[in-house]
C-alpha cells in the first residue's frame, strides 16, 4: 500500500522487557504461551494497526470490522490489543496478526518499532488516548456501526485525524450534536460491513419472517434505546400472532449477560414465549439465534422489529423493500424524528402503539405504506452506494489519509531540516 519509513528504536523500548515479563505470567495464569510481540526483534512490518483497547464483553465492536481487512491481502494489518483476555479470543477469530501491549510502555515501543502509516480506532475506549500520543500515524475513527444513538457522537471525534462515517445522516449527526468541530474530518464511506457475502442462518420459509433485534441498555439512561424491558414480551406475542409467520429472536450480544433485573426478566419471558410457541408450531420454525452475524439474520428477515440501534439502518441497506418497525422507549414521536430520521420511514411502536400492534403488523405485511420513503432514507444514511461500494470507498479514503499525512511529515522533515542547517 505504502512504502515503509523504518523508524528504529524509540524512546520506550527499554521499558519492554520488563513489562513483557509482568504479562508473560498473567499470560500463564491463563494457561497461555506467550504472545507474538513481546520479541522487538520480530516487530512485524504492517502499514495499519487496528487498535481495540476492551475486553471481550466489547469484542462485537472489532470483530465486525476483522473481515473488512481479512479480505484486503494488499494492506499489512496488525490487530493490537491492551486486554490479556480479548488477546485469547481474537487469535481464535482472525487470520490477522494479533499483538499483545497492555502497558502503555509497549504500545509506545511497538509504534517506534513498527512502520504504520494508519492506526484504525473501532470505539471511544479511554485508552484510544494513549495511542493517539503516536505522532508518525494517521488517527483514523470509524466506529462499529452506523446508528442514531446519541454514543455515536462524541467529543472525541475532535481528537482524530479523520473520522470516517457513513453518509450525510452522520454528517448532520455531528453539525448537530458538536461545537467547535471542523466538518472536514469527517469521512463518508458507507459502510463496507454491508458489503460482506454473510450467509443466512435461516432456512426457507413458506410465511414472512419478523426479527425482534433489540439492543441493549446502554450505560446510562441516556444512551438507553431498548424496548425489551418495556415492550419485549408484548412484541413477540403480537409477533406470533401473525397467522403463519416465522418468529426470530436476536437479542443484543449484552443482553443475554445484563445486569438489570427488568431486562433479565423480559429476556426471560420472550425465551418462554419462544419455547412455548416452537412446541405449539414446530412447523413455523420460530428460532432464537444469541450468536449468529445479524447481518446474515438480516438477509433472511422480512420485518424488522428493532430499536434505535445499527440494526435497524443494516436492515434499511441490505433489505430497503422490507419493513421496519422502529421502537421508542421513550413515547416522544417529535424526538425520535428529530434524532432518528429512520422513523420517517418506519412505522413507531411506543406507550400509544403498542396495544395494536398484533393488527398494525398483519396490515404491514400485507400492504408496506412505506416503501418509498425507506428507499429514500437509505440514500440519506448510505450516500446512494450500492452494495460493493463501500468497500472501495473505504479503502480509498484509508489510502488518501495515509498518503496526504505522509506527505505531510515529510514536509515538516524538511521544514527542520532548513531549519537546522540554516
């Protein structure tokens, strides 16, 4: 992709050795050997380090994009992680190479060692802020999903070379929600994810299949979009009602390990009502999928029922014909047009709502009111791409922002170089 630079030994390189030797026995704790990395004399040659410094209750966050560079052999990727734990799943996960730097000491020695022209960010996590203290990289966030949540739009992004989003929606996501920012960070590639050949996990169906996905809690009340506690049960139950329809339950990944007890117990009640419903129509084949890739259940899913969440604008990409069904936890139809866009095209389920949705769904499946509007905001959050599109984007905005801030460190060598010589 890029020439390497070769920059040597830095200034943390002496810190290393005992900072490996610390890990290397939590490694054995684990009953772990120990990981590539730790040896400066095999620092691989790569031209992007994409950097997830979470354990692996977050790893849905980094392993949605692994594909996106598993699949591009012309761009040397290394994975750098900070936790001992997610190391252990990643190296089960990904044909990339995975290195291990949780002190801060190593990370620094490892990016004086290695030539990365690009470190790639997934999420906000605090320790983004040790890596971005690297000078000879280009800071690039682009997030683990595409959504309206008021957490896809932080302060931070002012920290980033470049913020990569997926359309104009995010755009004004940002002009929005930020003062101060400079729009020309921002980066519109799709959302290459969408791109991915995901096969379906669901079989044929001679009836329309309705996905309940709801997402999870958030960590606090702002960032709270679920409907599961509020309307879960009463969801799937209208969901089932729909005479010869297949019922999928995909909760968020943290949903099945909250902590809150109304979410534990209307996760519960959605599970017995699944059971109780496959062993009344086992022909239905209503299923419940934890673990399976949500963008294969998508391809297979007619009706989406789903909340403010990534979910619901995947659906609007990969299947604009099929309905979406949007829920507001917090009953306000002004605010969710005003943060969500997505409603506009979607029918609203809430406090005023709900009580009618058995019969609201039965007129979706059999008429779709708003299938124009879907195609419409499809465009708004995805800039038109069609599926394939994205992929190129992204590679070659990722190609740009590396030449242009390599152009730009050789300018200022330069600048120095006159300067110390005149």
């Amino acid at each position: 992709m890029t020439t390497a630079r070769g920059t040597g030994d830095g200034p943390y390189t002496r810190f290393v050795k005992k900072a490996a030797r610390k890990v290397a026995n939590q490694l054995r704790d684990f009953g772990a050997s120990e990981p590539d990395g730790f040896d400066l004399a095999d620092i691989p040659s790569a031209d992007v380090a994409l950097y997830f410094p979470d354990t692996p209750h977050k790893l849905y966050q980094i392993t949605q994009w692994l594909p996106v560079f598993e699949n591009n052999a012309d761009v040397r990727t290394i994975v750098v992680v900070r936790s001992v734990e997610a190391y252990q799943e990643l190296i089960r996960r990904t044909s990339l190479r995975v290195l291990l730097v949780p002190r801060y000491e190593q990370l620094m020695a490892l990016y004086d060692r290695a030539d990365f022209h690009a470190v790639v960010y997934v999420n906000n996590g605090w320790t983004n802020f040790q890596s971005l203290s690297f000078q000879q990289a280009v800071h690039i966030h682009v997030n683990h999903g595409e959504s309206d949540k008021i957490c896809m739009v932080s302060n931070q992004a002012k920290a980033y070379d470049k913020v990569f989003v997926a359309g104009e929606a995010a755009v004004r996501r940002h002009a929005a929600a930020l003062a101060w920012f400079d729009p020309a960070h921002l980066v519109r590639v799709g959302r290459p994810q969408l791109d991915l050949a995901v096969a379906s996990p669901l079989t044929d169906s001679d009836g329309p299949t309705i996905t309940y996905a709801p997402t999870w809690e958030g960590e606090d009340d702002a960032n709270n979009y679920t409907s599961l506690d509020r309307y879960g049960p009463k969801i799937v139950s209208a969901a089932l009602a729909q005479s010869g329809a297949r019922v999928v339950y995909k909760p968020h990944p943290r949903i099945v390990t909250s902590k809150d007890p109304a979410m534990t117990k209307a996760h519960e009640r959605v599970m017995k009502l699944m059971e109780q419903a496959s062993a009344s129509h086992p022909e239905r084949g209503h299923q419940v999928l934890v673990s399976a890739d949500i963008l294969g259940v998508i391809r297979g899913t007619d009706v989406m029922i789903a909340d403010v969440s990534s979910v619901t604008l995947d659906h609007l990409y990969l299947r604009p014909d099929a309905p979406i069904i949007l829920c507001d936890r917090r009953s306000n139809r002004a605010q969710l047009l005003e943060d969500a866009p997505v409603a506009a095209g979607s029918h609203v389920v809430d406090e005023s709502s709900i009580g009618s949705l058995a019969a609201d769904l039965t007129a979706i499946i059999a008429e779709d009111p708003m299938r124009d509007a879907r195609r419409e905001l499809r465009d708004l959050y995805f800039d038109s791409l069609a599926p394939g599109q994205s992929t190129d984007r992204f590679w070659s905005e990722l190609s740009r922002a590396i030449h242009e801030h390599d152009s730009a460190l050789g300018e200022l060598s330069r600048v120095r170089i006159v300067e110390e010589t005149s």
